[in-house]
C-alpha cells in the first residue's frame, strides 16, 4: 500500500498539471489559450523539481543563526530541484515572451487568434 | 596525446566571446562600420582559438570534485563527484567547434555585405546560435544541455523571425510552441534522473545509475522518452519534420547554413548522450533506428514534392540529418563513426547549397522553380558551385558525401541490416532527383524574362565566391582524405561504446 | 482543431495519448516518492558555513554560476527576440522586396478613467517598490532574494506606473537605456568571471571566498594557483559576515556572488522592462531615430 | 551580542546599505516630475515603517547594520534606498 505523504501528492499534482498543460497545448485552438496552457506544463514541472528537493523534516537551506552549521548538510533540503526551478521559471517567461510576441505581430496580420486560422493564413 | 586534466584554458572564450560581441552588437544596432570590424574579428578570433587549442577539461567556477573516499580533487581522470560544471574539449569537438566558426565567419561576412541596415540584432543572434552550439557539443552536464537547448531554440525563433515575413512568422510560432513543450519534456527527464542518480553531471550520473535495480527501470524508460522527444525536436526528425523545415526554409539561406549546423551538433550531442546513459535499456536503439529511417524516406519524398528550392533544401538537410542519426543509433564503433563524419559532411555540403540558393536569391525573383530561371547565364560560377554541392550532397564519389555513406552502408551491413543500406542508398539517389530538379530549373532552363532585360536585386557579392570556393575546397579534401577527419572521430566513437562514462 | 474537432475518432486517440503520458508520468514520480537519490546535494550543504548564509544563492550563483550565466543569457535572448519580433531589427536583403512589414502600432492606457486616490498614491508606491526591489538585491547573500527577483519587482514597479500615467511614467526609462542596461548587466556577469580566470585558470573562480587555496578546506589536491591577497579583499572583504552559529563562528563571505547579483538584476530590469514597453507601445524606427 | 553591536564586526554588515544607497542614486536619476514635501515626507515615513516589518539581515550584529536586538531591528538597507532615490531625483532636478 502506497503511503500518502505531502512528496506524492505534490508529485501527482505535478503529473496532473502537466498532463492538463499538454493536453490544452495540443487540442486548443486559440493561440492565447494555448500559451496559458503552457504556463500550466511549465507549473507542473516546476511543482515536480520543487519536490524532488524535499526531504522529511527537512529545513531551508539558508543558515540561520544559532543552529548548528555541522547538522545542516543532513537536514537542508536537496539544493538541485529548487535550484533548477529558478532557470526554469526564466525559461518560460522569455518562451512565453517571445511566443506573445509573435502572437501579437501574428494578430495585427490577420486579425484572428485561431491558430487553424492563422497558421494557414487566411484573413478573418 | 596532449590532453590536459584539468583546466583548459580556451574552453570559456568559446562561450564569453560570443556572449560580449553579442551584447555589443545588439547596443550597436545599425552602425554599420562599427558592426562590421567587431562581428569579423571576434569570429576570427573563434576560428583561430578553435584550431589551436589542446584537449582537455574545464570545471568551471574552479570547485574540484569530491572523492568517494573523502577529500577533494582537481583531476578529471579519478573517480569523484563534480561539484562544478565540466566541459569537455577533445577530438570531435575540436572539428566541430571549428567548422562552426568557420561558417559562423562566412556567414557574418555575407550578411554584413548584404543586408540593409539596423543589422546589430541579427548579426548578435548568429553570434548567440555559434554559442549555443558550442554549449551543447562540449557540455558534459544534464542540467547545463537543457539549458543550451533551450536557449538554442530560442535564438533559433529570432533568426526564423528577423525577416519579418509572415511565412517566417508563422514558423516560428510553431516552433516555438514545440520548443516550449519539448523543453518541458526535458526538464521532466533532468528530474527523474536526478531523482534516480542524484548527479547532474552525465558521468558521474551513468556511475551512480542503479541499473539492477528493476523497479527503477520503468523510470528510465519514461526518461528515455523524453528524451527522445527533444532529440526528435533539436534535430527535426520524422514526425515532427515539417516544423523544422519550415523553419529552415523561412530563413534567410545563409542563416540556415548556421542554424542546420547547430541542429546537427545537436542532434550529435544529444543522440550520443542518449546511446551513453540509455544505450543498455532494450528497444532504445531500435526506437530512435526507426525514427531515423521515418525522418530519412519522408524527408526525401516531401524534398521531391517541393517547388522553392529553399524548401527543397530544408526538407533535404531533414532527411540527411536521418543518416547522421541512423549510424549514431546503430551504436556500434563503426556506426557512429559513420554517423559522425555524415553530421560533418553534411553542415559543409549543404551549407555550399544554401549558400548557392542565397546567389540566387540576391536576383530578387525569389526561389521558386517557377518564378526564376536561366540563372547560369548571369551567374556561372553560382551553378557549377550549386552543381558540385549537388554531386557532394548525393554521394557522387570525389566528395565528401561519398566517403561517410560508404562507412554508414557497410556499417548497417555489419550490424546485419542490410535494409537500412538500401534505405541509404535509395536516400542518395532521391536526393540526386530532387536537387537536379531545382537546379535544372533554376539554373539551366532557358530565361524567358531575360529578353525584357529586368534589372532586379542586388549584385551577388564576391564573398559569397570566395566562401564557396573555400566550401568546396573542404569537401573534396574530406572526399579525397577522409582520414582528416576520422582521426579525429574515431576517439570519440571508442568512449562512447566501451567506456560511456567518460565524455 | 476547434473543440469540435476533439469528438470522434480523433479525441478518443488525443484522450488515450494523453492518458498514457499522465500514467508514465504519474507512476515513475510515484516511485521517486520518498526514494529521491541525495547524491551530490549534501556536499554543497557541506560547504554553506563558508560562503553566503544563503545556501541556494551560492549554488545558484557560485558552484553553478556559469548554468546561471547562460540562464541569465535566456532572458536576455527571450527580451532581445520578442523585441526583434515586434520589430526591431528586421534585416532586409538589399534590392529584394519581401512582405510588407506589420505597421508598427501603438497602444495607451486609457488613464483618464483612474480615480483621483489611485493617481495620487502611484508616485509614493513605485519609490516604495523600487525601494524594495533594491532591499531584495542586497540581501540576495542572506535570504531568499537575488537579482532575478530584483529585476522582476522592479519591472512590476515600471509596469505600474506604465497603468497609471500612460506615457507620462514617473519613472522613465527609455529604450536606449533599457537596452543598454540589460547589456552591461550581462556582461558585468561575464566579466566578473575574468578575474578568476586570469589568477587561477578557472572561469568564474570565488577569488573572493576563495575556498580551495586559501586553506579553509583541508585535503584539497591539485589546485597549484594561488589568489593574490590583493584581488581577495578587494571581492571579498566587503561582504564578510560573522556567522554565530551553535558549534562555532565563521568569518564568512560571499565573494562575487552580491556583485555578480548586481548585474543579474540589470540584465533582468533591462529586459522585462524591455518586453513591457515595446509590447504596448510598439517599436517604430523613425521614432527612434527622431530623439 | 552586545560587544559586537557597537561597531560592525566585519564590513559586510554596511556594505549592502552602500549598495542601496548607490543604486537608489542611479535609478533616481531615472524619476521624472516634481514632488512635494508633504509627500517626500510621507514616502519617508512609510519607508521607516517598511524598515521595521523587513527587519535587518540576518547575521548583522551592529547598529549601524539596524540591530537593536533580537525582536526589533530595522532594514537599514531599505531606507538607504529610499533616500538614495531623493537624492537623485534632486540630481535629475529641473527636467521636465
């Protein structure tokens, strides 16, 4: 039997969210719709980076005053998930950037958001 | 053999130079004179760093690795665990990274020369495509190769975009929106092995990998898959080719010579990777051996159906970057010999063939089999370059072309397919039928337009010659003495299959 | 693919294809649970007392500076693309005629309906949050800030004030400048990794925390060079901090890693702040040449 | 604590105050308009206030720093910056 802890419930939200991104990414017809869907994909595999550093009554991994620098290493958290979750949050605002971008020029071309619509390029 | 352990010094100038020219270049904007003499230098300076450097390591920000017993240590060569970022600059490197600096130096050239002005942004994005590449080819590191990836997508939508044409505009958004998702894929890769592992660094990570441990099996597998898909992505491979040669064909020409030879590095980097920390799952090397032969027959057959010789190319460069990975699939020394030296072969013939359609694109008709013709009249050198690279492209013997699908084709009869030969063979053929078409229409059909006397376009610049003489020249040197360059893959092809760990 | 297009043959394909990726997904994340491998992660906690209090700042920005380097490049490349797609620096082969450019457009906040109250608190709020975002740079050693985070707080500043006064901002920042800050702040993140390179080989050594050669880690072999003391005060001294902790007192620093934060966040202002401007006001190469 | 409060033990515990200050100088510059005193005073007051929910830095031990003591510190490093904007604002002074 499966105990549920906070890791696997943070983790199966995680897979939940990607899936939800994915599927919005692929079947979604506007443009719009489809670059907030992605920044529900990106959620997800952050939510799943952030778990992964996660460590059972474990501490933050800033030094605080008074503890005890020699416990520290066992109890912080595991420093690559919350770390990678930081390039990742760059990496979708400057992909999201570029994707509104070109939605924009894209929209004053032909004037729809329909991305059936706009990728075959007629006008409205 | 003069490989240093540690620290070796050329390896950060390959990224900051890019990185500083870059940034000036985009502050410059549209001075012109100023653009010019940093954007030459600067890509001067990568050539001849890329040609005289030794091998070696280099563990950026100088954190040593921890060793298993306790204690830390500068040498690469001891097991231990890297607490910093390593790159890896050997053999395949050293003529990767060169032939892209070298077309990095074409190509600034030809666009300062025939570009109209505010060209700051786009001369620092090819800049940023040869850092990307550079990035993604040395890394040793699962972390640092998505980001390299992901930055290399991102240059890519901006070189797609700077010719502010809606059919550019539309192929980038598509790939960028593929970008986005594959990007994802990767991240959710990076975390299950570093949910698995625990290292981020791709040695220490195939050390640590428990692979009898079968419950973790399942994980690798899902990995393995997305992997693959940004594999399929970087590289456009078989179900995704149209995207990638939209993109190929809704950029300039010249900047497709540097943007296929990032894709190619790319594919290299991560289809290696995939054969050093997936090869023992079974399937893997037949599911990526089947997307190579999709990417080969389709790339060929949508070449075929093309009328603008600029999509011909793209779809063509799709179809070939299938040969590159079908010798890296077949995983076996030979194989990946073959796969390498198609990758190398292929940035330079098919770069002289972009670099033709680029000529014949300065005629100001466009590209297409059915608006220009008669080319060979007013521009013989660019048709007997088109035809030549042709010849190279299609495997005709004096050329570079020839030499690696010989060793793909007994390498896949080696490996006891001898179907995957035949799909070689029947590739080079298709492709012969293909560029003849284009070439015959574009170059040697009779004009009609020619007696109405129209004075089009701009003048093909002599630098456009110059560089296609100097291409051509690299292909029938790798035609003639192919052990240039096996030399200098054959090291490479060895770790990868005996001694994966090492990079 | 409207939703229409979901029904039938097509959408139970998309809902089986997306049921298996949930599946793959969902069950290898369920078999880390509670297995995640420590690997590397307790050696970089290891080193914490000697470097910055905050543990991630120094692996974000130290024992994985150059990652972050490249990451810093994402934004700088997503600002610069998404700017180049509204049209800045769209190239032109000379005498061949492409599509017509989109016309650049220009787009306003309709400020007049504000109320008086909102227009009159703007000004105080964006000093405050500039304030703020500065508080969040300097204490990017200590707790959880950094430049990114600077850099964001900062552009909501600017985005604020671009809602509230339209065109008259109070805090006016150009395009020019925008551009030209997001510039230095990459390169003095590149640079600073020269000094380091210059003294003991490695690209973007701590020559101010200095750890492998100043002897405060016992064991190490290999490393032969030898920061001088000089370029060590110089970068480290200013942000040394006395870290009282239960079983001892560390005479910390941070090293480059407040300076290299510095230029993260300009790199960011410059390019979000960027995105927002040409975004609404669109970018017109007449214009820009006319000031 | 209390030996260590007078004078800072090490710089970093200022250092960052400069860097607020010195930044908020630069983007000061920035600031277009006027500003009355009543509302120069009022950002001000607000700051303070702002200073005391931030509280100082971990790990400074000085008052120059804002340590008084372990409940009540202020963030010095925030009012550098509001000051620091100000002054520039004066050094922007008559434009527009």
């Amino acid at each position: 039997m499966i105990e549920i802890n906070l890791q696997l419930l943070c983790f199966m939200a995680a897979a939940l969210l990607v899936v939800i991104g994915l599927g919005g990414m692929l079947f979604l017809d506007n443009i719009i719709k489809k670059i907030i869907a992605f920044t529900l994909l990106s959620d997800g595999v952050n939510l799943a980076l952030v778990t992964l550093g996660y460590v059972e009554g474990g501490i933050v991994s800033i030094l605080e005053p008074g503890t005890s620098a020699g416990a520290f290493p066992e109890n912080a958290v595991l420093i690559f998930g919350p770390g990678i979750v930081l390039t990742n949050i760059v990496i979708g605002v400057s992909t999201t950037a570029v994707l509104v971008a070109v939605t924009m020029v894209l929209y004053r071309r032909y004037g729809t958001l329909k991305a059936s619509k706009v990728l075959k390029g007629e006008r409205k | 053999m003069n490989e240093s352990i540690s620290n070796l010094w050329s390896i950060p100038l390959f990224i900051i130079i890019p990185i500083l020219t870059a940034i000036a270049l985009n502050i410059m904007y549209n001075r012109k004179k100023a653009i010019s003499v940093t954007a030459v230098a600067s890509s001067f300076a990568l050539v001849v760093i890329s040609a005289l450097s030794p091998f070696g390591f280099h563990w950026f920000t100088g954190h040593p690795a921890v060793l298993p017993t306790g204690g830390y240590t500068y040498r690469a060569d001891l097991l231990g665990w890297r607490l910093s970022l390593e790159y890896y600059y050997g053999p395949l490197q050293q003529i990767a990274i060169f032939l892209a600096s070298l077309l990095l130096l074409f190509v600034v050239m030809i666009s300062i020369k025939s570009l109209k002005k505010n060209i700051g942004p786009y001369i620092s994005l090819l800049f940023l495509t040869f850092m990307s590449s550079a990035i993604v080819i040395m890394v040793n590191d699962f972390y640092h190769m998505w980001i390299g990836v992901e930055i290399g997508s991102l240059i890519v939508a901006g070189v797609v975009l700077a010719s502010g044409e809606a059919v550019s505009q539309k192929a980038a958004l598509k790939y960028t929106f593929f970008s986005a998702l594959s990007g994802a894929g990767l991240a959710i890769a990076l975390a299950l092995i570093l949910g698995v592992t625990g290292y981020s660094n791709i040695s220490d990570a195939i050390k640590a990998m428990p692979l009898s441990n079968g419950s973790l099996a399942s994980i690798l597998y899902v990995a393995f898959g997305f992997t693959v898909l940004s594999w399929v992505y970087a590289g456009g491979l078989a179900p995704i080719h149209p995207l990638k040669a939209d993109v190929y064909g809704a950029s300039f020409p010249h900047a497709t010579v540097l943007l296929q030879a990032q894709s190619k590095l790319m594919l290299v980097a991560i289809g290696l990777l995939l054969l050093r920390v997936f090869g023992t799952l079974p399937f893997a090397k037949e599911v990526m051996l089947s997307i190579s032969v999709l990417t080969m027959m389709l790339g060929v057959v949508m070449a075929m159906l093309q009328t603008d010789f600029r999509w011909t190319l793209a779809y063509l460069i799709v179809s070939h970057s299938g040969l590159v990975t079908l010798g890296i699939s077949l995983g076996t020394v030979q194989g990946i010999i073959g796969g390498l030296f198609q990758a190398i072969n292929d940035v330079v013939y098919m770069s002289v063939l972009l670099l033709a359609c680029e000529g014949v694109y300065y005629f100001g008709r466009g590209t297409s089999i059915k608006s220009v013709s008669g080319i060979a009249k007013r521009a013989p050198w660019l048709a007997i370059a088109a035809i030549l690279g042709a010849f190279a492209a299609s495997g005709v013997p004096p050329f570079n072309g020839f030499q690696s699908e010989i060793i793909l084709i007994q390498a896949s009869l080696n490996y006891g397919m001898p179907e995957l030969a035949i799909v070689v063979l029947m590739v080079s053929v298709t492709t012969f039928i293909a560029l003849f078409k284009g070439i015959y229409n574009i170059f040697l059909r009779p004009d009609d337009a020619l007696n109405n006397n129209e004075k089009t376009g701009t003048p093909v610049p002599k630098i456009l010659y110059a560089c296609l003489a100097a291409l051509i020249f690299i292909t029938v040197l790798f035609g003639v003495y192919p052990q240039l360059a096996i030399n200098f893959l054959t090291e490479a092809a060895l770790k990868v299959v005996y001694i994966p760990w090492v990079p | 693919m409207d939703s229409k297009g979901l029904k039938g043959s097509r959408g139970i394909i998309a809902v089986i294809a997306l049921m298996i990726i949930f599946v793959g997904v969902s069950t290898s994340l369920l078999q880390l649970n509670g297995n995640v491998a420590r690997g590397i992660s307790p050696e970089y906690n290891e080193l914490a007392p000697y470097e910055a209090p905050n543990n991630l700042a120094s692996w974000v920005y130290d024992y994985r500076g150059f990652d972050t380097l490249i990451e810093t490049g994402v934004i700088y490349v997503g600002a610069l693309v998404s700017v180049l797609a509204i049209g800045r620096g769209i190239v032109r082969v000379k005498g061949v005629e492409g599509d017509a450019p989109v016309a650049p457009s220009s787009m306003e906040f309709n400020v007049s309906t504000l109320n008086v109250i909102l227009k009159y608190f703007g000004v105080p709020v964006i000093i405050l949050l500039v304030a703020y975002a500065l508080l969040v740079l300097t204490g990017a050693a200590t707790s959880g800030g950094g430049g990114f985070q600077c850099g964001v707080i900062f552009s909501s500043a600017y985005l604020l004030g671009m809602i509230f006064y339209g065109r008259k901002n109070p805090l006016n920042l150009s395009k020019k400048f925008l551009i030209a800050i997001g510039g230095v702040g990459w390169s003095i993140y590149a640079l600073l990794g020269l000094p380091g390179y210059l003294t003991t080989g490695y690209w973007q050594y701590n020559v101010g925390a200095d750890l492998w050669t100043s002897g405060v880690i016992p064991g190490v072999d290999g490393m032969a060079a030898v920061v001088p003391d000089i370029l060590r005060q110089l970068f480290g001294d200013p942000f040394r901090l006395l870290l009282v902790m239960s079983d001892g007192t560390y005479a910390s620093t941070a090293g480059i890693v407040p300076l290299i934060n510095i230029g993260e966040a300009f790199n960011v202002i410059g390019a979000i702040c960027l995105i927002f401007l040409v975004f609404v006001y669109g970018w017109n190469d007449e214009e820009e040449k006319s000031r | 604590m209390i030996e260590l409060q007078l004078f800072p033990a090490l710089a970093g515990e200022v250092t960052t105050i400069v860097i607020a200050l010195v930044l908020g100088i630069l983007f000061g510059t920035r600031f277009q308009g006027g500003m009355s005193k009543r509302m120069v005073g009022m950002v001000f007051g607000l700051s303070i206030i702002a200073a005391i929910l931030f509280e100082a830095p971990i790990f400074t031990w000085s008052l120059i720093a804002g340590f008084i003591n372990e409940d009540f510190s202020i963030s010095l490093a925030f009012i550098a910056a509001t000051v620091g904007i100000f002054i520039g604002m004066l050094f922007r002074g008559g434009h527009e």
